[in-house]
C-alpha cells in the first residue's frame, strides 16, 4: 500500500487528465486542494466525478500550519497559474521556486506539464540536483517528455508529430483548453506581446497565421456538457470552420504512466526514508 505525501502540480489544461487518473487509482487516499485562483474549473471537476477532497489553505499549508493526517495516501494537488506559459522562461524560474517551496511538506511531485515551449526541459535533472524529494513530468511510453498539453492525449511525441504532419496549420482543442479558451489563448506564445483580451488582434494574427481550421479533439475527458458548445463559440468569434479528430489517435497511456510513474517514486523515496 502506498504511504506518504504525492504532490502535484498541474498546469489547468490537463487537469482533467489529472482527474482521470485520481478517479480510476483505486487505493484508498485523502486528497487534499490548496486553495488559490486557479481552481475554478478543477473543483466542480472533482465533484461530478465523485471525488471528495479537503480545501486547504495555501499559504497555511505552505508554512506548515495546515493539519492533514500524519499517515496513509495523501494527494496534495497545487493548480498552476495558466499564464505561465506565456514566457517559457519565467515558466521555467517560477515552477523551479514553487517545487523548492513545495518539497518541504511532501514527498514526491508530479507535473502535469510537458515542455512548454522547453521551460520545463531538463527539469527532472534540475530536481535530482536540487530538490530532496523526487519529481517526475508527463512522458511517454519511450521516457520522452510531452512537448505540451496536446501531445499528452496524444499518447506521447511520436504520434504527435504525426497528427502535426497530418494536419498542419491547424488550431487543437480539447476539452480542456475548449471550455476555457479565453484563459488559453492569453497563454499562447503565438500571441507573446499582444494585450490580454485584445480579440480583434487575436484574430487578425491567425487570419495572418492562415488558420482556417479549430479541430475538435474527443478525450472523453472533462467537461463534456460544454465542449461541442465551447468549440461553436470559438470558431464562431474567430471565423473558423470545425473538424473533428478521427477515432484512433487518442490515449490516455500518458496520463496512466505519469500517474504510475509518481507513486512509485514515492513509494520507493518512502521506503529509503523508513
């Protein structure tokens, strides 16, 4: 049985990823959320998909005053600021910070994160070499890091470089980005420099960008009530036209292996600290 602390840190695009393997590990755990800005969407997530879960107080946790019991499985989830993708190395410096803040009150840390433009290359290496805990990032089957957060449902860098062959020039939606694509689109290194809600420039720059196309990516993940929905809005504002990825593409063989991956780093820091 597993024991200790996991702590993840999870970028809100692939928080639904995040909540398809806390759903589907059937081990006994307390899952605890640190409450900041950045749990709107997460939190009404857990709840339709039956998972309880204790809000804690960030910055309490954080200084060691928060309680948590003392034993057992135990998930810290810590939700990231969605706009710091806009600059990969401020991405890079802040997540850095945040992990050396985070190893003091758990035991290992999982990054629901790709490389983001490379902000996060080389960050298990970092961690080894500075951190005390463990630290494990989205992977494929091969030990390759996720480029980013369409290339994790993709089942890794391989079959993403194949959808990027297939269908170039093209905007990717999944569900996550979808039902929040105003937050997503002021995260995007292909509007760097432009004014955060400034649509009219949005859009002339993937007029410019010769974006015809927002295509649909079925995950069977999140929130699906509003997905085809959030989908029309996008193309609509934008003057794109809708398709939708064919079956076969997408795996959840990623999120199944980070998860994985994360328990047994802690499963095996917990034994060397017994």
């Amino acid at each position: 049985m597993t024991s200790g602390i996991l702590g993840i840190m999870a970028c809100p695009i692939l928080e639904d990823e995040l909540i398809y393997s806390l759903r589907n590990d059937g081990e006994e755990k307390n899952i605890f959320l640190l409450d900041n800005d950045h749990n709107k969407m997460i939190i009404p997530k857990l709840e339709e998909n039956g998972i309880s879960c204790t809000v804690l107080d960030e910055r309490r946790f954080l200084s060691g005053e928060a309680n948590i019991p003392d034993d057992g499985y135990r998930v810290v989830i810590w939700m990231m600021d969605l706009g710091l993708h806009e600059e990969p190395e401020n991405l890079r410096i802040r997540i850095r910070e945040l992990m050396s803040e985070f190893q003091g009150h758990v035991d290992a840390i999982a990054l629901y994160y790709g490389l983001c433009g490379n902000g996060l290359a080389g960050i298990e290496d970092w961690a080894s070499a500075n951190l005390v805990v463990p630290v494990t990032i989205c992977k494929d089957r091969h030990g390759k890091v996720c480029d980013d957060c369409i290339c994790v449902p993709m089942g890794g860098t391989d079959n993403y470089l194949r959808l990027l062959k297939k269908y170039p020039g093209i905007m990717y939606f999944t569900p996550g980005m979808a039902c929040s694509f105003e937050e997503f689109l002021d995260s995007m290194e292909l509007f760097k420099g432009i004014e955060k809600g400034d649509r009219e420039m949005f859009k002339m720059i993937l007029e410019m960008a010769d974006y015809k196309y927002v295509m649909k990516i079925q995950t069977g993940l999140g929130d699906q009530k509003n997905f085809q929905r959030c989908i029309e809005d996008f193309a609509k504002e934008y003057e794109l036209d809708v398709m939708e990825l064919e079956e076969g593409w997408v795996s959840t063989e990623v999120a199944d292996l980070t998860y994985e991956r994360a328990k047994s780093l802690l499963d095996d820091h917990m034994e060397r600290a017994a």
